[in-house]
C-alpha cells in the first residue's frame, strides 16, 4: 500500500471511532439515608402536682447514611390530609421522591408546627421476661438539624442544613424536614410528652428502648441499627422514685456494651442526674 493510501485509510479510520457513539455512562446510584438513635441520656424521674411519675430522657435521631434524610408534605387545601413523600438523592445529584403512608400532625401544644407521626417509638420493658410496661407519651416529630453527630461520615456538613422553620403553621399546604448526613435531631427530657409513665410501675429493673423508624415508613441503608437502650434500676425510697442507670446497648455506629449489671452496682453511669438539660435551638 502506497504511503498516500495508508494515510487515507488512517484517516477514515480514526473518523470512523470519533463518530461511532460513546459508551453509555454508568446509571447513578442512589445514596439512601440511614436512620438510627444516639445514646439516650438525661434520665430523670419527675413528679407532677397530681402525682403522675414520669421517666423523662433525652433522645435524638441521627443520619448515618450516605445521603439527607428529606420529607416533603403537600395538600390541596386546609381541609384534607398531607401526602408525604420522601426524598431520595443520587450520585448524579438527581433526586425522586418516593410516596410514603407516614402521616402529618399538627403540634399544638407550644410546638406550633407539624410533626410527622412516629419517627421514632420508645417503650419499657422489664428486664427479666421482655414484658412491656409503658409507652413514651410523644409521638410525633419536625425533625431538624440540632447537633453533630458524626462529621466524619462522608458528606456530612460542617454546619447545619435543615432547621425548624420548615415545619409549617396551621394553616400551611406544604411542609417539609431533614436531617443531614452525621447530624441528629435531639428532644431534651424537658419538652412536652418526653417521657413514659412508670406510676404503675413496680421497683425493679427495666430496659429503656428507643427505635428510629418502628414502623419501617421510610426508605433506609440498613433497618438493623435503628435501635438503642439503656437498662435501669427502678426505685422507691423514703417517698422518692429514683433511676439508676446499668448498662447501654448500641448506638446507630456502635454494639454498646450490652451491660445490664445483675448485681445492681452500676454501669456506665447512674444516680438522678439530668445532665445539661440543654434546649436545642428550635425546639422550645
């Protein structure tokens, strides 16, 4: 082949690879939120003016997944239900949202937004048979950056994202909340209905559970880690109830150390105390 023809045939060659199309892109792939609990903390035991005791604690619900954890609510007017949809990102930075049966209610208690029904369920329960004994009075939740969690999670924000403004009025056709990558939303043993009434409950040793997402309504990385608990002593002295901490089990990134103590000596912390009994901004 002459030199000339050579270069020709090179050159409808090479025409031949830049007009044939390219490879198709891999599809993106979705990065799911991934719920769970923290530690809970702030145990205390209060008794109201008409004698109710409450075991009151602090809980928050963290995102250790590797995209935000979104809610959005619609309704057509002030008269019918919200429809609630959660919001799933991708690698591409696409988003779908994805329908959910979770439910809308309005928090008109001093919270003066709307909650999503049952994002998180906490119950007690003896320690020696499993039995349940009580139930947390709060059942619904405008969720919300309040507090890192674990920054060192890929893309978690240095700073909070999401906040309570969100959260809507009374009157409000759309809502929506999130939670960031490493970020929780933390309710303070203080706030309105953040405890289990134990007026009933005998003096003994019990297991305080907390569950992110008891009823599996959302779309998650892993349904495994959603739950924690601290295991405590009940007791009924003098006329005073008080709550001795034994043992924690995981949190949403550990095993815990599983350690309710049989002897009662104490665990990993104990006595009355509430800690800081902060109040994060936003919830009031």
């Amino acid at each position: 082949m002459s030199r000339r023809h050579w270069m020709s045939a090179a050159v409808v060659a090479l025409a031949s690879v830049l007009a044939a199309p390219t490879q198709a892109t891999a599809a993106p792939t979705a990065e799911p939120a991934d719920l769970g609990m923290a530690h809970l903390t702030d145990l205390t035991v209060a008794t109201t003016a008409d004698g109710t005791e409450q075991l009151r604690f602090s809980a928050m619900v963290v995102n250790v997944g590797s995209g935000p954890f979104e809610l959005f609510a619609s309704r057509p007017d002030t008269s019918s239900s919200f429809e609630v949809a959660q919001r799933m990102h991708y690698s591409d930075g696409s988003t779908t949202d994805i329908p959910t049966t979770a439910e809308m209610v309005y928090g008109g208690d001093g919270h003066d937004h709307w909650h999503v029904r049952d994002l998180a369920g906490y119950e007690l329960l003896r320690l020696d048979n499993g039995a349940k004994v009580g139930t947390a009075a709060k059942g619904g939740f405008c969720f919300f950056d309040t507090d890192p969690y674990a920054l060192h999670l890929p893309g978690a924000p240095d700073n909070p994202q999401y906040s309570h403004v969100t959260c809507g009025h009374h009157d409000s056709l759309d809502v929506s909340m999130g939670l960031s990558i490493g970020w929780g939303d933390e309710y303070p043993w203080n706030l309105p209905d953040q405890y289990v009434d134990i007026t009933s409950v005998d003096n003994g040793k019990y297991r305080l559970r907390a569950t992110a997402d008891q009823g599996g309504l959302f779309t998650e990385a892993d349904e495994g880690n959603n739950e924690t608990w601290v295991d405590i002593r009940l007791s009924r002295r003098g006329g005073k109830t008080s709550v001795k901490i034994l043992g924690y089990g995981p949190d949403a990134l550990s095993s815990g150390d599983d350690g309710s103590d049989d002897d009662g000596s104490g665990g990993n912390g104990g006595g009355n105390g509430v800690g800081n009994g902060g109040t994060p901004p936003g919830h009031q």
